[in-house]
C-alpha cells in the first residue's frame, strides 16, 4: 500500500527534488519573449535604413560595432546582445518543453474523440512554428551575420550582402525568407496576446484591445521585415 508520503515523494522526485511551479516557467516565457520582441522591432527599424541608401545602412552597421570605443572594445554591445538573446531563448525554448511536457502528463491517456477546440492558427501551430522560427535564425545568422552563406559575404558591406542576398535569381531565398517571417508574425501575435495574460493584462474589457494590439505589432513586424527582400526583388533598393 503507498502511503500519501511516498506519493509526494514520488511527485517530487529524486531525493525529494522539487519541481519549478509552472506559473514561474510562464513568467520566463514571457520575458524572455518580451527580450526577444524588442529587439525584433529594433532590428527592424534598423534594416529599414537601406530605404535611405547604402551609406547610411553601412555607417549604422559599423556604428553597432564601434559603440564605447575606446573605452570599450570593437564589437561589446553586439556580443551582449548576443549573449542576453541567447540566454533569453534557451530559457523561452526550455520553458516552452517543460511545460508541453506536464501538460501531455497531465493527460496521459488521449480522448477517443476531441471536439474541436476553437482557437487561432497561431495557438495551434506555436511549436513546429517556433522550430521554423529556429532554423530560420541559424539560417539568418550564417547568411548575414558571418556572411558565410552570402554570395557578397563582406563584413561591413551590408547593404551588398542584402542585395546579392535577395537578388532576382535567388528567389527561394526569398520566399523561405518570407515564410520564416510570417511564421515570426503568427508566433509574436500569439506569444504576445499569451504574455499579457501572464501578466494579468487581460480582462473581458480589454481582451479585443490587446488582440488587436498583437495582431497590430505582428502585422507591421512582418511588413517591416518583409519590406527589404521585396525591395531588392523589384529593383526598388539595387
């Protein structure tokens, strides 16, 4: 006979360990989202500079690079940013799967039938979505970043590498580029909305002012991002 003790026990596993509460995990998925958002909408809003010209997306390429010099050295904002967003999205990544994990065990065994659930695309595609959403950084970072994967690839020349990179002739680069971001789009709606929840943001008064609000900074995120590869592909940045 197992006594109420050694159910604890076995709830809490090895040696008595103690799992993190789940309310905790959701509040680190949502900053860790919130990191990762705003520099989404700063790395935006600096991409968007190649409208301006090629000397201007350039000089704020190497502006990135040089901040705090001397008293700093070359590159130090970028490799904390670097580091803080890697941080933030092994955490957003290790909550996301602790928590998918309790809720499949939480329900060990599957409904012989489930009626349909009603709720968005985005609610129901988070996880092969954040996948895509993966790749498509490792992706990025090899293109862009380390210019390996670039037919320009010349550090400090971003303006060429953008233009080589979305070049008429390499239009699936393109299209997987804009399905990686609207991917992006459907998982910062839905991340969002999830987030002020979290937060307690949400009340029947509120809920269709902070829909729209997600929906809103998903949309011009997309527009944003998007906005570069189209402009190389028409000729309209060349």
């Amino acid at each position: 006979m197992v006594t109420l003790g050694e159910r604890a026990g076995r709830r809490a596993g090895p040696a008595g360990a103690k799992r993190t509460p789940s309310v905790l995990l959701k509040y680190v998925m949502a900053v860790s989202g919130a990191i990762m958002l705003l520099y989404l909408i700063a790395h935006m809003i600096g991409n968007l500079k190649i409208f301006f010209g090629a000397e201007s997306i350039d000089k704020y390429a190497h502006w990135l690079r040089t901040i705090g010099e001397p008293a700093l050295p070359e590159e130090t904002l970028l490799w904390i940013i670097r580091v803080v967003l890697a941080l933030a999205l092994v955490a957003h990544i290790a909550s996301a799967v602790i928590l998918t994990r309790r809720a499949h065990k939480a329900r060990p065994v599957k409904y012989a039938y489930r009626p349909p659930v009603k709720g968005s695309y985005a609610a129901r595609t988070m996880r092969w979505g954040g996948v895509i959403v993966f790749l498509f950084v490792v992706y990025h970072l090899l293109d862009l970043t380390t210019g390996t994967l670039n037919p320009h690839g010349v550090q400090g020349e971003v303006h060429a590498n953008v233009v080589a990179d979305f070049a008429p002739g390499r239009w699936y680069v393109t299209l997987f580029y804009a399905l990686a971001v609207i991917a992006v789009g459907f998982h910062v709606r839905h991340g969002l909305w999830s987030g002020l929840q979290t937060f307690g943001r949400s009340s029947a008064a509120t809920q269709h002012t902070l829909q729209a609000v997600a929906l809103v900074v998903a949309v011009v995120l997309v527009v944003g991002f998007l906005s570069v590869p189209f402009a190389v592909l028409t000729g309209l940045v060349a």
